[in-house]
C-alpha cells in the first residue's frame, strides 16, 4: 500500500495519467515566464526524488501506463496551437518516459542527467514564447506567419530549440530515446513500438508547430529581431546542449 501511495505522488512529477493533469493546470495558471521556467525544471527532479529516497519498487504495470500517459499527450500536441500549452504536453509526454528508465535500473545521476537534458529546451522554448508574446501578444500558431521573414534570427533559434526538445540528433534527448528503444527491444518489443510511435509523434508535431510560427505570408506588424548578445546567449546554450548530447552517448552507447 505504501508503494503505491508513493507511485502515486511521484506520478504527479513524472506524469502517470491522470495525475499527470497536475502540472498543465499549475502551468497554465503561471504568468511569468521565469517562474514557468523554473517550474519545469523542478517538476520532475521532484519526481525523481520521490522514487529514489521511497526507494519503492515500481512495478510492471506502471510501464504500461507511463507509455499510454506518454502516447496520449503526444497525440494531443498534434492540434495544440498555443505554444505553452504544447511545451507542457511535450514536457508531460518526455517525462512519462522517465519510469521506463527507472525500471531499466539506469543510475540515479543519469536519471538526473536525463530530466535535465530533456528539460533544457523546453525552458528556451518557455523564454521563446514570452518572446512572441511580447511582440505580438500571443504565442498561437497561424495567428501570425512568415516569422523567418519578419524576425529571421528569432525564427532561427525557435527552430532549432524546436527540434532540440523533439529528440532530433546531436541533442541529448536522441540518444535518451536511442537507449530506452535498445534497452527494450529485446525484452519488451511491444513497449520499443510504442516509443518509436511516440518519438514519431513528437516529430509530426514539431514540425506542424514550426510551420505554423514560420512559414507563410510575413506579417506586416514591425517587430525587433534578437540582437547580438540574446542571439550569442541561446547560441551558447544550444551549442552546450549538443556537446551535453555527444557526451551523454559516448556514456550511454
């Protein structure tokens, strides 16, 4: 009975549905974009602590259920327009997946390293969308188009921050994704289907958020790009997070 108290509470941070509605209704009660950017980086550390200072023993099913909660949220993105709302799906669906790496007995500092790793990106994309909102007031997609015409150094980093959280490769969360599909494939191949799906649909999604935002008529609404030191700021971040990435797989490889 303890354990699955505690199954429960750790699924609030790392989303088992449906308690996994937990943190999109806190998210979306979030104004600022610093405390939301905070809030993603805590959310599933605190899972993580839950899991291993319980030490609970997770049971089988919770695999189960992590793939579904992952699945569902993924799909969800596929009609999400507001940016927020789809990087905290993202966040709930990337998270989810945390418990397959538990139940693999993956280290406690890698388990770390990979919330990390797959949050990083969706706090840039936080700081992204208050970027759009500041300019146009709103982050929707198809609400204004041709970004990569009207501010073509912002458009350059959304993409790229985009595909970072989508598990492109070079990025930590490919390799992340590379390790759960081969740690399960022989034992479970059913649930390695299941993250190839999942790693499809964020993909489709990615690519449908980044044509709503940049391709199309250019907006007529004159609004100032990046300027050097912000461009030179996420620059360095993403450059780190790909250099994180070509580390994490000589690691885990």
């Amino acid at each position: 009975m303890t354990d699955i108290v505690f199954i429960a509470l750790a699924g609030i941070f790392l989303p088992l549905f449906p308690m996994s509605m937990v943190f999109n209704a806190v998210l979306d009660r979030i104004n600022q974009a610093w405390l939301k950017g905070g809030l993603f980086v805590v959310w599933p550390l605190c899972g993580l602590l839950i899991i291993f200072y319980s030490g609970v023993a997770i049971p089988d099913w919770v695999l189960t259920l992590a793939l579904g909660t992952s699945i569902l949220y993924a799909l969800r993105m596929l009609s999400l327009r507001e940016v927020n709302q789809w990087n905290g799906f993202l966040a709930t669906s990337l998270w989810s997946l945390l418990w397959l790496a538990a139940l693999q007995g993956t280290s406690e500092i890698l388990m770390y390293a990979y919330a990390l790793c797959m949050t990083v990106p969706l706090v840039l994309l936080v700081m992204l969308s208050a970027g759009l909102e500041q300019r146009y007031g709103a982050a929707f997609t198809g609400l204004y188009g041709g970004l990569a015409r009207t501010i073509p150094r912002f458009s350059g980093v959304l993409v790229t921050v985009i595909v970072a959280a989508i598990a492109t490769p070079l990025f930590p969360t490919f390799f992340i994704m590379f390790d759960l599909i081969v740690e399960t494939i022989s034992i479970r191949p059913f649930a390695a289907m299941m993250l190839l799906l999942i790693w499809l649909l964020w993909s489709w999604a990615g690519a449908r958020l980044i044509q709503g935002l940049i391709v199309g008529r250019a907006s007529n609404v004159r609004v100032v790009d990046f300027d050097v030191p912000t461009i030179s700021f996420y620059s360095i971040v993403l450059l780190a997070l790909a250099m994180a990435g070509i580390y994490m797989s000589r690691i885990i490889l």
